[in-house]
C-alpha cells in the first residue's frame, strides 16, 4: 500500500509540501504590495471522518508568512468552507461583508477559488483590479479562468506512487519505508496584480522585509 497526498510511519507515501506551497502562494501576493490577504480554507470536517494534513498545512503557510512578513493575523480575513464551488463562493461572501474587505485571498483548492471568482464578479468588482485570487491545484479549467495557483504536480506524483508499490513488490517483506515528496510551483496568470487604490481599498503600508527564516 501507498498513501498518496498524506505522510506515514506505516506505509510507503507520496505528497507535496502543502505548507510550503502555501508560504509560496501568500508571499506571492505579499512581492506584489498585498497586506490585506485573506484566506479561503477547506473546512476538513466537512469532508472527510478522519483528518486530513492538506487543509491544516495551508493554514499554517498562510499564516506563517503573514508573520514573517510583519503582517498582523485577522480572524475576519479567514474563512472556511466545503471543497466546492459553493463553499468557495459562500467564504468570499463573507470576506467581502468583512469590516475591512481584503485586496488579496489565498484559496485551498482551486474550485473554491472559482466560486470566489464568481462572487467578485456578481459584486460588480474585477479580478485583478479590486482584489486578486490565488488558488491551490492548477485544476484543468485553472488556465481558461486566468486563475494564478499552485501546481502540484498530480500527475508526478501518480508516478511516484505506482513506483513505491514496484519497489515494494520486488524488495518484499520487512523492507524500510520509502517517502517521496514532490515539488509544487506557483503558476502565474491573470488573477494576481499589485492592489489599486481605488474606492474599495485604502493605500497599503510598504511591505515589511521578510525573515530568512521564511524565505
């Protein structure tokens, strides 16, 4: 057996740095002079009975390059909602009903994000211009929405994993845990651009220099 998309003691896996695709997403937006960034994030209980590591992982990378950017964390700026599209357009309702709207969200999943398109769109506003979208798959309808995401290479990973059960069937029993991780990228289209000062946003501070830590 091979778990694909989670980390394991127990048996051979295959996944990619959620976190540090999610820390590459975020400081994405924060180059471009983003400091009101909001979070689209999978509500786990709404998918799965046992835990999943992905959802927590990108909370944890937006968060932590926030911090390491100087930019304060706003529970406002964080919303949850099911792996859909209606999950998706249901956060960005609430986002946009915040006291202070972002000018910039971070999505988990790219269908999210297309339902957040959607509600921007109906709210009479314009991706990039009034706020900008980064979501998290490069899902096949990614490019002709002009969405900017996170590719995660499925089908690298797919290979990785088919590989791992080959190289268990041939060393066969008692044999050490192999792990692979595999790199993501950030693919840039249409939906990000620095934040205009316009009617729905106020003028941003300068960007903070961000810790090497994080970079």
């Amino acid at each position: 057996m091979v778990l694909l998309g989670q980390g394991s003691e127990v048996f051979d896996s295959v996944r990619v740095d959620d976190r540090a695709a999610a820390r590459s997403a975020v400081r994405h937006l924060i180059n471009l002079g983003h400091r009101r960034i909001g979070l689209i994030g999978i509500d786990d209980a709404e998918e799965v009975t046992m835990g999943s590591t992905p959802p927590l992982s990108r909370l944890a990378g937006y968060r932590q390059s926030l911090l390491a950017a100087g930019i304060a964390l706003d529970e406002d700026f964080e919303q949850f909602g099911a792996n859909s599209v209606a999950g998706g357009a249901e956060a960005m309702t609430r986002l946009l009903s915040a006291p202070e709207m972002p000018t910039a969200v971070f999505v988990g999943s790219d269908e999210m994000a297309f339902g957040a398109l959607g509600v921007v769109r109906a709210a009479g506003m314009t991706v990039p211009r009034d706020i900008s979208i980064v979501g998290f798959d490069n899902h096949d309808l990614s490019e002709v929405m002009d969405l900017t995401t996170i590719d995660q290479n499925i089908r690298g990973q797919g290979e990785a994993a088919a590989g791992l059960l080959l190289e268990t069937l041939t060393a066969g029993p008692g044999a050490p845990r192999a792990h692979r991780t595999i790199d993501t990228r950030l693919v840039l289209r249409r939906s990000t651009a620095p934040p205009s000062f316009n009617s729905t946003t106020s003028p941003e501070s300068p960007t903070s220099p961000q810790s090497k830590e994080e970079i």
